[in-house]
C-alpha cells in the first residue's frame, strides 16, 4: 500500500512540474523528485486531514463483514486484553499487601458453584487459546505461506475449532 | 508490481481503482502511448527508483519486525517449559517475554491508531510506563510470592 503511495505522490509531483516544465512522466519518474519516506508521507496525510478537520470515512460500519475480517479484530482485541490483564495483575502484585494464595482463597469463596468457575476459566482459556493459535497462522503468512483466498478461510476455520476444542479442554477437564 | 502500475495508471485518470485482476484487463483502457511501448521498462524503472531509497533509510524497522517475529516463536516454545518443568528460571524468562511481547504488540496498536507527533510521543510514553510497571509487577510476583508458573497451577487446581 505504501508502494502504490509513493508512486502516487511521485507522480503527482511530476504532475504539477509538467505544468510548468512540460516534462515527460517518464523521465520525471527518473529523477525521483522527492525524497520521502513512506512515514513521512503517512505522517503529512494525517497532518493535513487532522487540520481541515476532516471526519473519518466510515469503515467497520459500512464494510461487509467476513470471517478473516472478525477473526483479526479478535487477533487483536485478545492481544489488548490479555496484555490489559497481565498489567493489572502485576500492578496488583506490587500494591497489594497479601499473598497470592490469599487473594485465590478470598475470590473462590465468593464463586458459587463449579459453572461459574468453569466458564471463568474458559475466559481466561479462551483468550489465549485462540491469540496463540492465530498468532501460529500470523507467522505462517510471515514466512509467505497461506494467502490464497481459500487458503485463509480454511486456516481460518481451524484456528477457530481448535481454540473452541482446546479452551474448552482446559477449562473443563484440567 | 505490473499489476501496482496498471492501478495507479487507472486511478491517475480518476477511475475508481478495481481491485480485480480480470475485469481490469477487459477494460479498453486509453493507456497513453508511452505507457504501451515501454511496459516493462516502465517496471523496471519504478524498481530502479526504488534502489535510491532502499540505501537511504536504516534497517531499523525491518529489524524490529524480526525481532517481533522471533520473540513470538520463543514465547510459544515457553508454553511446554512452563508446564513441564516449572521453576524460577522459566517464571522470569515468561516475566520479561510477555512483557516484551506485550509491549511492542501494544505499540503496533499505538501505531494503528494514535496520529499526530505529540500524541504519539504520550502514548508511548505511557506505553513505556506501563511495560515497566508490569515488568517489575511480575518480578515483584515471581520474588516475593508463589511466582507465575505456580499461579497458574493453583488457579486451575480450584
């Protein structure tokens, strides 16, 4: 996307010098006009729509939903969360006086009945099964494998069934 | 990449860009003439430009990709450890990977979605504090109480 970017802003360059120099794209493509990064450019398209105020275009509203599409905002709303929890726990541990095993006793009397404390480790469960084994299939499209339409969908698929299947193995036979 | 020339040669005449190979090519488009003759040197010149930048930014981010990458891989692997064989070597090995992964994956999403010089700086800033905060949460944890592994153990065990 970047690529595609740049070569715009390039050639829009050309563009306006071609006005007043008549130089051929072509050439003017050569001389690589501007010499900006990807960033920088990303960073003037956010200055610029950020100064004449501009709303954003509608896009999860609008946007057909689809399953690669649920599944990265999952990816990352489990990542969000999971990082969120481990950070509130942490700071717990250095601002709270007891120990651990003395905050466990005091939740566990609170819970009322084994469903409840099944269905809070499945939401603990859950969570981490399903961001890890995305997270497989994330480094698997990073060493190239698995973009064909197809091939997303059914990973996809199993990445889904297995954290279900492997969440609901720990939170209930563990 | 030939693909990336004819879609922005589409959008430069307005067009709204199509994203699909096929209906492209069937459009008669008015390609202007220079465009016909040469595409392959078309190509190769937008390559060619390319190879003036590729030597002028630093190798920082690409490295930092990697790092991402490799970290995720180390992490994984720490599962199996951490249930086999718990103890305090795995419990600050798991402290500082989850606070790393943790970290840098909040700053992709930092990326994403903060825009504007100073409110990027404050939230990564406060990302930072955060990291730190966690950091020496989970050490605090693994020295002074029953550490990660064992945490786990007695959630579970309940």
């Amino acid at each position: 996307m970047a690529l595609l970017l740049r070569s715009f802003v390039r050639r829009g360059v050309c563009l306006s010098r071609i006005q007043s120099v008549s130089i051929s794209p072509l050439i003017c493509r050569h001389a690589a006009p501007m010499g900006t990064t990807a960033k920088e450019e990303m960073n003037k398209f956010w200055a610029k729509n950020t100064r004449l105020n501009r709303p954003m275009s509608p896009h999860l509203t609008i946007y057909r939903w689809s399953v690669p599409m649920v599944m990265s905002v999952t990816f990352r709303g489990t990542g969000v969360a999971l990082s969120v929890a481990i950070s509130a726990f942490a700071a717990a541990a250095l601002v709270l006086p007891g120990s651990y095993p003395y905050y466990l006793d005091l939740i566990h009397s609170l819970w009322v009945g084994p469903a409840l404390i099944g269905l809070a480790k499945l939401g603990i469960a859950f969570p981490v099964s399903f961001h890890t084994l995305n997270g497989v299939r994330h480094l698997w499209w990073d060493i190239g494998k698995g973009f064909r339409i197809p091939e997303v969908y059914r990973t996809g698929y199993t990445v889904i069934g297995l954290s279900l299947l492997t969440s609901a193995a720990v939170a209930f036979l563990l | 990449m030939a693909s990336i020339v004819r879609l922005s040669s589409v959008c430069r005449r307005g067009v709204k860009p199509l994203f699909f190979q096929t209906t492209l090519l069937a459009r008669p488009l008015v390609v202007p003439h220079h465009y016909q003759e040469q595409p392959h040197q078309l190509t190769a010149k937008i390559h060619a430009s390319q190879a003036l930048y590729a030597g002028s930014g630093s190798k920082a981010a690409s490295m930092h990709w990697t790092a991402e990458r490799v970290l995720s891989i180390v992490l994984l692997a720490m599962g199996p450890v951490a249930y086999y064989q718990p103890g305090p070597v795995i419990d600050y090995s798991l402290a500082a990977a989850l606070t790393l992964h943790g970290h840098w994956g909040l700053g992709q999403v930092l990326t994403d979605y903060v825009h504007g010089e100073a409110k990027i700086k404050m939230a990564n800033a406060g990302l930072f504090l955060l990291s730190t905060v966690t950091f020496a949460g989970l050490c605090y944890f693994n020295y002074h109480d029953v550490g990660i592994c064992k945490a786990v153990a007695l959630l579970w065990s309940k």
